[in-house]
C-alpha cells in the first residue's frame, strides 16, 4: 500500500455553529472528533456521508451538513460540501498535509443562521482532552450497541405536541429535564421558535418548537430524543427553578393556599423524586400565591374598589372604610350587611356577642365579629370587621 495515497479525516461532530462575539464569522463549538483513514482515492461524498451516519447514528434519517475547513487558514475558514467537486477542492487543498478537517452540523443549526450568508465559517472551539476521552468511550459503547437511551416513550414531548406559549414549552422542557436527570440549554428562543439541547457536549438530544398559525401557541416539529450523555447527578435539584416549582404546584396551591411547604416537598418528591430545601419552596409558594391571587400590598390597595362594589351590591348596607391619611395606608374596615341589620331585627334574641382572632398574614391585624343567636339558638353573624388590633379605638 502507498502511504502517501492516505488521508486523515477528522471528523467533528455534535456542536454547532456559534457567532463570534461582534464579528460576522462562525465558529464551530462544542461536540467531540474522530479521525479516520482512507485512500485518496476513495474518498467521495457518499463515503463522507457514510462515515458521518456510522458515527452519528442520530443523524440517519436528519438533514445535516458538511463543511471542510481550507487547510492554512487562521482563523479557520469552511467551506462547505454539497457534491462530489466539493470534495475534490477538499481534497485538493490538503494536498500537502494529507489530512482535513470535516465538520457535521445538524441542519437545524443552519436555519438559525439562515439570513447570515456573508458570515464566513471559521475557528474551531478547541476541545479538551477530557471530554474527547469521555466522548470516545461513549461512542464506543454506542457502536457496540451496549448504550443507547431511549426516551421516546415519554408522552408529554413527542413530534406533534402543542403548548399554550413558548413558556409553557419550556416549563415541559424543564419536567422532561428533571425526570430524565440531564441538563439542558436553550439554543435559540424568540417569536417564532424554540430550540433547546442536552448541557451535555456530544449529546445529540435537541427539540425545536416553532409558533403556530394560530399566533401563540408552539408546536414540537422536531425532536432528536436519544441522550448519549451519562446525565447530570441530582440534576434535577438544579433544575428545580423558583419559577418552575411555582407553575408546577399551581393548581395544589389553588385548592389549598394554605398547603405547607411539606406536604409540596412530599408531592414534589413522588412525582420528580426531589428533595429540594425548605425555604426553596416556600418561595415557591409565595410566588404561586402571588401569581394566583396577587401580591398581599396589591390587594390591600383594592380594598376601597371593595367597598364601593359591596354598596352597590347590598344597598342599605353599613360599610366603613378607614385609612392612614398620611400614607393613605390600610387601617380599619367594617362591614354590616342590610339583611343582616334585618335579619337581627327580625329574629334574634337582642344580646350580641363580640370576639376577635389574630390574623396571620403579612400585615397582622385582628379580625372581629359580633354574633348573636337566632330563634333556632343557632350563630347569626351581624357584622365583622378587620382592624389593627383589639383596643377602645378600634
Ligand atoms: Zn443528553
């Protein structure tokens, strides 16, 4: 065999095509490499694409690219490989040093920079020894067919699947991502499409949603499912945002606002298997209160709406509202409904009875209410009042 008639190619694969900052040039990031012999004169388009499908599996079936890097140029320019003479310029170019470079992109990355075609193609990220070792055992083990994550079966993000807006997308992002133990980064989020891919370098995991003609609401057009990544320990713990606690126990704090921070961390251990800390989710209920009934100094400031519509509602009512006249803050508010006046009149035994208990909220204060029994000796509530404390003022 003649020696010099072979080629090194180094395949890279697995990242993508990144900006550099401020300039119109692309760099390649992330993903791991391989390099592989063959004779000159083999090589052609179809054994490149072939080489590329055996070591990616993910890509049989995608639409993906290739881009050759012009040996000697610094930084890095591609070129990129659509026919047989495209490889023949590759080949080439490298005449002298008997090895290029191959770069595989997904072409889902492309699109990203669809409108970007004066952008030259250029420098590549260096990867660490590390992750290529990592890498390299793991494409190993692929070719072996030994490992191979399979997360298809997961109903909630399959091809097809529609979310109210882009953020509930990536709330359902964030579960799969906390069930499944990985990171993930979302590549690219704007009007119109979500991306978003495994944290992991090499793994080829990636979804792509993109807004539907309805204007809001998001669509999962593809989905690259397969995780070849080892996953993240406790991943999900860090996943676990304030925010995605929130929208996640909504509907128990709806039953039950007052639901206690343990009886979440019990839900939430069952259903996603974490163990987060206390006061974690506490916020997170005080952020789901807020966002369901609003913040506790908003509301206080809808308290003379409150009366007004009380008013209208029950006229002949007895309805007073006191406020600080300085900083016009809440101070006093009763309430005595007409048919209550009425009712008493009507059918109590004329002796009212008067307590008070703490309320336990931001602000403090007492709530208090006079009672009396009616002819069934059962409780018939004339009227009821919060107020900053028990005393003769109030
Ligand atoms: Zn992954």
């Amino acid at each position: 065999m003649d020696y010099n008639k072979l080629c090194s190619i180094v395949f890279k694969y697995g990242g993508f095509w990144d900006v550099v900052n401020g300039k119109s040039r692309m760099k390649y990031v992330g993903g791991s490499q391989k390099t592989l012999k063959f004779e000159r004169d083999d090589i052609n388009l179809l054994l490149l694409k072939e080489q590329t499908e055996s070591l990616c599996r993910w890509l049989r079936g995608q639409a993906y690219d290739l881009h050759y890097h012009i040996n000697g140029t610094s930084p890095k320019v591609y070129m990129p490989i659509n026919n047989d003479r495209d490889v023949m310029d590759m080949l080439r170019c490298s005449c002298n040093e008997n090895k290029v470079e191959v770069v595989v992109v997904m072409k889902d990355f492309d699109e990203i920079f669809t409108n970007a075609d004066n952008i030259q193609y250029g420098d590549m990220q260096d990867l660490s020894e590390t992750s290529r070792v990592n890498n390299d055992i793991i494409m190993d083990g692929l070719c072996d067919g030994g490992f191979v994550a399979q997360v298809e079966e997961n109903l909630a993000l399959c091809v097809g699947s529609r979310f109210e807006d882009s953020s509930s997308f990536k709330q359902a992002i964030r579960s799969n991502a906390i069930l499944q133990n990985f990171g993930f980064k979302i590549k690219a989020s704007d009007k119109s499409r979500v991306i978003a891919t495994c944290s992991y370098r090499g793994c080829p995991w990636r979804i792509r949603a993109s807004l539907c003609s309805d204007g809001h609401s998001f669509e999962v057009r593809k989905l690259q499912a397969s995780h070849l990544c080892p996953g993240v320990n406790r991943a999900g713990n860090k996943q676990a945002t304030i925010t995605w606690i929130a929208n996640e126990i909504k509907d128990l704090v709806k039953r039950n606002p007052d639901i206690t921070p343990k009886d979440i961390s019990n839900n939430l251990e069952t259903t996603y298997g974490l163990s987060l800390p206390y006061m974690k989710i506490w916020r997170s209920r005080e952020l789901a209160r807020e966002q369901l009934f609003g913040s506790i100094d908003e509301n206080y400031s809808w308290v003379p709406t409150l009366k007004s519509e009380l008013m209208k509602r029950n006229p002949g009512s007895h309805i007073s509202y006191l406020c600080d006249n300085q900083n016009h803050s809440f101070k006093r508010f009763f309430v005595s409904f007409k048919v209550c006046i009425d009712g008493f009149f009507a059918g109590c035994r004329y002796l009212i009875g008067i307590d008070a208990c703490h309320l336990k909220s931001k602000y403090l204060g007492v709530l208090m209410a006079a009672n009396c029994l009616d002819g069934n000796n059962g409780l018939f509530t004339i009227a009821f009042a919060v107020a900053e404390s028990e005393s003769k003022k109030s």
